[in-house]
C-alpha cells in the first residue's frame, strides 16, 4: 500500500530532524564545557540545572550560556532566513549574505556609529566597543537591511529580472554597501573607525541576556510565521501561476517573507555583525538529505544552523586560546570552501 | 453557464494581445483552443486562471466577475496548469499533495493524502511517488502537473498545452483520462491544444483565435478548410472517417505525391 509507504517516508524525514535535535543538544553541552574553565560534562548538566557551587553556576549562567544560546539563536535565524529566501526567490544561492542584506545591515550600523554617533571605541585597560545608543544601531541596520530586501524585491517584481540575475544583483548590491562603509570609514576618526571595524567582525561575545532574549522572540516569532506558511512555499515550489489557482498569492507570500526574513537577518547583524555562509548553507545541507519539501526544510535548517553556528563559534573560542577569533571570519573561511566541495559533489 | 468571458481585451506594453474575446463555456463541457502561434491562447488561459489582469471586459464565473471573488474561494472552483514545469527537490507525491492546498487548513487530513493515492494510482504513478521531480523526465512532470490538477478536484481546468512533452501514447492516454474525469465528475475543460485531430477527438466545442481575436466559435463544424485557413494560412482538407472528421493539411498530400 502506497500510503504506508508514504508515512514510513515522512517518518524518516521526522527521524532526520530528531537526529539533529540530539546532536544540537551534544553539541550546546560540548560548547558549554569549552573554554578556560575546564567543568567535564556532568558539572555543565548540573550548573544548567542550577545545582553545584556558585562559581559553576555563575561561569555556566553567566559567561558561557548567552554565548552559546546566542550562537545557536542566531544559527536558527540564519539558517530559516536563507532558507525562505531561497524558496521564495526560487535561487538555492539566495541568503541574507548573498543577497547584500548583511553588508546592508553593516552599512546601516557603520552610518549610526560614525555619522549619528550611536558608538565609539574605548581604549585603556577595557579596551572595546561602547554604545552611546545600542538600539539605534539595530535600527538603522535594520532599515538599510530592509531597504535592501525592498530593492532585489523590486528587481524581481517590476523590472522582471530572472531569480539567476536577482542573486547576482544581490552581489552587486551587497559590494555597493560595502564600498559605502569604506567611505564612511575613511572620513571617520579613530575610534569610531576602530568601532565600526570590531563591529563588523561578526561575534557573539557581545551577546548579554537582554540580546539573546529579544533574539529568542523574534527568531520564534519568525519562525512561527514560516511554518504557517510552510504549504504556501510548497505551492509556490511547484510553481508561480499554478499557485495563484491554489489560492496562494505568490506576490503577497513573497513580500512579506522576504520582509521577514530580512528583518531576522538585519536584527542578528545588528547584535553579531557579519556572519557568512550559515544562511547558505544550512537549507542546502538540508536540502541534499530530505528534499525541498518546507513541512521539513523550515525545521531542519533552522536546527543545522544552529549547530553549525556553535561548532564555529566553540571552534573560534578555542583554537587559539585565549584568542577568540571573531565567528564571521570562521564561518567564512570554513563555510567557503565547504559549499565548493557540496556544488562540486552535487554535479 | 458556468464561466462568461465578457469581451475580454489584454495588452502589454505596446503591444495588443486579446482583442475583445466573449464566448461561453456551459458545466461539464470541453473546449479546445486552436490557433495560431502568439496568437494569445495562453494569455488568455492566464487571463481566466487570475494571473494576469485583464485590461477590458469581464469574467463570470457561475456569475460572479473572477477579480473580485475570493482567491480561496476561486481555487475551490478552477485549476490551472501551466505550460512550463518547476523542476525542484520535491517529491512526487508531496507534488501532487500541494493541489490540495485549497483544502487544507492547517495541515493535510488522511482525506488528502487518499485523493493523492488515488489520483497516481489512476495515472499509473505509483511506482515513482517517490521519486524527487528533478529526476523525472519532461513526460513524466507533465504527467505530475496533471495529476496535481486532478487531486485539486476543481469545477474548471484549464490546461496550457497538457500534451506537449508527452509521446503519442501518453498523449491520447491523458487526454482520454481527463475526458472521463470530465465526464464522471462533471468537470468542465478547457484546455490548449495544437493538434486539430487530437482536438477533435478530445473536445466538444472549439475556439479558434488569430492574434488575439475570435475567428469562430463552436462544435467540429468550426474546423472548416476556410476556417483552418484563416488561422493557420494553410490549406487543409477535412474527411470523415467513420463518422469522425480528420484534418489533413494539403501540403502533406502534394509532399506525398
């Protein structure tokens, strides 16, 4: 019977995402044991429960968990982001990265912390980045990042262009934005330059509780609204006039997804900065293993991007400890060549 | 009537493509619509299915103007296929399911997922239910686009082309196949077509359109050589054979000798 057949199917697909779930879960234990304190694995389970010393509890609750929380918060955002944005723009290369909206986003904060004076550069003993106005900056990432989402929009809908030419306006876009923020930084003084610069290294270290809540809202809200949405892109996956006769508007799915997943993109680059390549690569990962089907996509990119986020994270903590490179550059330099290796393997 | 077409007009930018079209299609019957390349058949099946708005003219659909009915309540009511299939990393059966989409509310019921079964089990697809569309051959998304017309259960499906793609088994098998869906579940078809033969062994009633405008409207009687000749500029002779007409353009004979 062809519809057991189907179900065993689905459950294999539903199996896929409960194995990730698990290795996310190892992998937050993992990071959460990394780092100069060395706990082991059953002190970090105690200190989440909020049983042992003090001082556990205070390097688990304190220190290392808005990092690692952060980390997989932004990694889910990312990870749906690029995912809806590749659905909907119907480009597997689509990804807030890709599309310029993260350069956007960089614009925007290098504009609120030289021009509007959201921030500067603290030298001396605690030397780093401080924030006259730290929401200010989100803002103004934001609507740059929106602003971008709103133009490769436009591209598709008025000027017709084809999803294979958006994705390269998208380069396009995103290389204007970051020749603006050059300019911006060679007319700006040392220590805003030197704050627009730490900014725009993509870390997580920033990250307070504060942050990371307001992350967990806006990714859950996000993520909310996606799934409900999940049939509307499976219909427009098989195609853009059959869906209008299926009752799903693709201009109006469209807009609003893309203004969505912009916004979860321009809010994680306004808290972490630039962070490469998770967008684009988790759904695609995903992608290989179960199918575009969205019931499952949404879902499981979201969790591979988590879990790739914090593997890069953790990685960039601890290669050169105490050193902490900044995640954007590991996302990078290890999500690169990991894409060539799956277009080289996928022909 | 089902579905009125109103002195219907579309244009794009500099350049006329439907020129007051009216015609009427009653429940339960099957048009073909004949005519000539870029002669505006498949605006017009874009016209009717919402997704172009059309500059002049009206709509009715069981009397109400299509662009001010509910969309949800519009895809109750008519299915559109395409011409050209999205190729993607879905698989078929998940292809299919998304024809219910118009009857799902917050997620496929067992009811959906029979309609799909039984639907591929009557195309002879369940063998590759399965399989990813990026896999399939031309034919067989052809075939998955069909099918997902079919799961949708609407009132009215119009078909761009259904047959191209397919070889001439498979062509005849669908249009049979929708033939009898028609029949037994009193859907109304209308659908593009190239082949006059296949037409008239498919069809009840013929649009026949030269650039943009209505030559004739009617039963076979409208396949006429004069009529052929109006829209396709060639000069075809039209025999019966066992009671049923066949086209056979005169080219073809002076070709033969």
């Amino acid at each position: 019977m062809r519809g057991k057949t189907y179900q065993s199917y689905l459950w294999q697909k539903v199996l896929f995402l409960l194995v990730l779930l698990v290795i996310l879960n190892i992998a937050i234990v993992f990071a959460l044991n990394a780092g100069s304190m060395k706990l082991g694995f059953w002190a970090v389970v105690k200190g989440i429960l909020g049983k042992g010393p003090d001082a556990l509890k205070t390097v688990i609750w304190e220190i290392r968990l808005p990092r690692v929380a952060g980390a997989v918060l932004a990694g889910i955002g990312l990870g749906l982001a690029g995912n809806v944005q590749q659905v909907l723009l119907k480009n597997p290369l689509a990804s807030p990265f890709t599309l310029g909206i993260s350069q956007a986003a960089a614009f925007g904060a290098a504009f609120s912390i030289i021009v509007l004076g959201a921030g500067s550069y603290q030298t001396g003993a605690e030397a780093k980045i401080y924030y006259a106005n730290r929401y200010l900056v989100s803002l103004t990432a934001f609507i740059f990042a929106l602003l971008t989402s709103l133009i490769v929009l436009w591209l598709g809908k008025v000027k017709k262009l084809a999803p294979e030419a958006i994705a390269l306006a998208g380069v396009a876009i995103g290389s204007l934005w970051a020749s603006g923020t050059t300019l911006l930084q060679y007319f700006a003084d040392e220590l805003k330059l030197a704050a627009v610069v730490f900014w725009s290294f993509g870390d997580l270290g920033r990250l307070g509780l504060e942050e990371v809540r307001l992350l967990g809202v806006v990714i859950s809200l996000a993520f909310i609204y996606f799934y409900l949405n999940r049939w509307n892109y499976n219909t427009l996956i098989t195609g853009e006039e059959g869906a209008r006769s299926l009752g799903v508007d693709p201009n109006k799915i469209r807009f609003w997804g893309m203004l969505i997943s912009s916004g979860i993109a321009a809010v994680i680059t306004s808290f972490c900065g630039i962070i490469g390549f998770i967008g684009l690569l988790a759904p695609h990962m995903v992608r290989r293993v179960i199918g575009n089907d969205q019931r499952f996509l949404l879902p499981g990119a979201a969790l591979l991007g988590g879990v790739l986020l914090l593997l890069a994270d953790t990685f960039a903590r601890t290669v050169i400890s105490p050193v902490i490179l900044p995640v954007g550059a590991v996302t990078s330099f290890l999500g690169a060549p990991l894409f060539l290796y799956l277009l080289l393997r996928g022909k | 009537m089902l579905l009125e077409v109103a002195g219907v007009s579309f244009n794009y930018p500099g350049k006329a493509v439907l020129n007051n079209v009216s015609f009427k299609v009653a429940e339960g019957e099957i048009l073909a619509i004949l005519g000539n390349n870029g002669a505006g058949k498949s605006t017009l099946l874009k016209c009717l299915s919402r997704n172009l708005k059309i500059k002049k003219g009206a709509v009715y659909l069981e009397g109400q103007e299509i662009f001010r009915t509910n969309l949800r309540w519009f895809a109750g009511k008519v299915g559109y296929m395409a011409q050209r299939q999205e190729v993607s990393r879905l698989t078929v059966f998940d292809a299919v399911l998304v024809g219910r989409r118009p009857h799902i509310r917050l997620d496929a019921t067992q009811k959906d997922l029979e309609v799909v079964e039984e639907v591929l089990k009557i195309l002879e697809m369940e063998e590759f239910a399965l399989r990813f569309l990026d896999e399939l051959s031309g034919g067989e998304l052809q075939k998955v686009a069909v099918a997902r017309l079919l799961a949708q259960e609407p009132k009215l499906l119009l078909l761009d082309e259904p047959t191209s793609n397919l070889d001439l088994r498979h062509q005849y098998e669908i249009l049979k196949l929708l033939k009898k869906f028609a029949r037994e579940r009193k859907m109304t078809v209308i659908a593009i077509l190239h082949d006059l033969n296949q037409a008239l062994r498919f069809a009840d009633k013929f649009l026949l359109i030269k650039d943009g405008e209505i030559v004739a409207f009617g039963d076979e009687k409208v396949l006429s050589t004069e009529n052929i000749y109006k829209v396709y500029g060639i000069k075809a002779l039209v025999y019966k054979i066992n009671n049923v007409p066949v086209v056979i353009p005169q080219e073809l004979l002076i070709d033969a000798g």
